[in-house]
C-alpha cells in the first residue's frame, strides 16, 4: 500500500462524495506529505496512478478539519 495525504486544492469541499467526485474528475488536490517529491504541488488521480499511489488520504471541509482516505 502506497499512501499520500494531500488537501482540497482551490475549493472547499464539504463532504466525501464531494471529495469522490472531485477526484473522479481529475481535478487537483495539494500534496501535503513530506515524504513525497511533490509536497506543496497540485496532482489529480491520474498522476497518483502513474506513480503507484494506491490510496489517497483527503483532508477537507472548513479549515481542513475533516479526513478520509480513498482507494485509487
């Protein structure tokens, strides 16, 4: 399992279908993982699947005050 946590990236999202379908999308989400090469850079699902991510882990809402974690 290859794990990345990332934000909401220039929107608010207020609930996990609203994440699901944001990342469905291939709209971007900000990596914030230190860990990773692209810390502090948007990337939407098809780049984490070129790069072997098999889960996503989404904070959102209102100051980033919520978390789930997705499988790609």
């Amino acid at each position: 399992m290859k794990l990345i946590t990332t934000i909401q990236y220039l929107t608010t999202l207020k609930t996990k279908r609203e994440v699901e379908s944001h990342l469905n999308s291939q709209k971007n989400f900000l990596i914030q993982d230190i860990s990773s090469r692209w810390d502090n850079k948007p990337c939407n699902k098809e780049e984490l699947l070129k790069d072997n991510y098999t889960h996503i882990k989404v904070y959102y809402g209102n100051n980033c005050s919520k978390l789930t974690v997705i499988e790609l």
